[in-house]
C-alpha cells in the first residue's frame, strides 16, 4: 500500500525559511517524480513543484520559483521542499503526491494527509 | 502557462440525480487530464486519469470525457458520500500542471 506523510508545517515569521519532508513507502521510490501540491485554508488547489525520478530535473510555480527548492534521497525514501523568502499568502497545508507515471510526468495518484504551514508575525 | 476553468463554481443536486462538472483549457492539451474529489478536511483523491480512464477502485459511477480543450465529469446516481469539492487538472507535456478553480458539490 502507497503510504505518503507529510511533516515539518509550523508557524514560521514572513521571510522565514521551512524544510518540509514527506516520507514514502508502499513502492519503488526511485522509479517515481513527486509532486508538491498545496492549498490555501478554504481556497482551491494549487500546483506548486514536482521533481523526476533521480533528481536530476525539478520544475515549480511561477509564485514559488527562486524562494523553494524541491529535493529527494532516494536512498532513505524521503522527498523535501526547501521554503525561504515565506511570505503570508504560502500560507496553505502542503500534498506530497506520487506520480502515477513510471519514469514519467503525469499527475499525482496517491497523496499524503498534508501538513499546515502557517506564515504570520 | 495553461489555464484551466471549471463550471459551475458550485451546483446543488438531491440523491440520486446525475450531475455533470465542465473543464475547459486554454489551450489544446490532448487527453491529459485528470479529475479529483475532496472532501473536507481531507487529501484530493484522483478519480479519472487520461480524461476518461477509471482509477483503480472508483465506482462507475464516475466517467469522464473530453479531448483538446473540453472536458466533462459525469456523477449519475448521487449518493451522500458524493457531496465534495470536484477538480481538474492537466498535466500536457512539462509543468506547471494547473488545476482547475474547483467546483462545490453540495446537496439540495
């Protein structure tokens, strides 16, 4: 069984920085991209990183590029988002989600339960 | 970057109607789209992939089509545990993969 979970959410100050990490199992880790996903307290969903199979090529949102780096190892199963720069509107729970494709780019298939990242002085 | 638009935002059915849930992309994207449902205080769960293939484990009761640029959930026969939140998201070619606004599901 697919099992991701997610950690790491806490209250963080405006131009703080975060590391959030999600642990996998249930599947061969390295064969899959991963996906960030995050959602805003009441609002939709909202697309944030995904990075491939062994690392080698990351991709993100227009309203994260340069402040988060995305990150995994591969060896302990673990996949991470790097926030700096956190300002009030990253302010969302945070989905690790597996992408359904082997050694591809598709959507996310099996999600985590999320974790509240909170930015506020 | 590719914009996706759901309608209706929000739609009121009783048990047992058949609803449809419209997503409409800015640009051509094939068959990549896929449908999720959430439910509050939960994680997204992927429903339909490929614009109208079944995920493992979801009833009939849901199907999906579209190609191109319009795409359509279908929900017959409603039942209690179907009143959620339903989203869209493409994921043509590389990223970003946007997702739809959502559209709230809830009971007349």
């Amino acid at each position: 069984e697919v099992q991701l979970v997610e950690s790491g959410g806490v209250v963080v100050q405006p131009g703080g920085s975060l590391r959030l990490s999600c642990a996998a199992s249930g599947f061969k880790f390295d064969d899959y991209s991963m996906h960030w996903v995050r959602q805003a307290p009441g609002k939709g969903l909202e697309w944030v990183s995904l990075i491939n199979w062994d690392g080698g090529r990351t991709y993100y949102a227009d309203s994260v590029k340069g402040r988060f780096t995305v990150s995994r190892d591969n060896s302990k199963n673990s996949l991470f988002l790097q926030m700096n720069s956190l300002r009030s509107e990253d302010t969302a729970f945070y989905y690790c989600a597996k992408d359904q494709s082997r050694r591809g780019y598709n959507y996310g298939d099996h999600w985590g339960q999320g974790t509240l990242v909170t930015v506020s002085s | 970057d590719i914009q996706m638009t759901q309608s209706p935002s929000s739609l009121s059915a009783s048990v047992g109607d058949r609803v449809t849930i419209t997503c409409r992309a800015s640009q051509g994207i094939g068959n990549h789209l896929a449908w999720f449902q959430q439910k509050p205080g939960k994680a997204p769960k992927s429903l339909i992939y490929d614009a109208s293939s079944l995920q493992s484990g979801v009833p009939s009761k849901f199907s999906g089509s579209g190609s191109g640029t319009d795409f359509t959930l279908t929900i017959s026969s409603l039942q209690p545990e179907d009143f959620a939140t339903y989203y869209c998201q493409q994921y043509n070619g590389y990223p970003p993969y946007t997702f739809g606004q959502g559209t709230k599901l809830e009971i007349k």
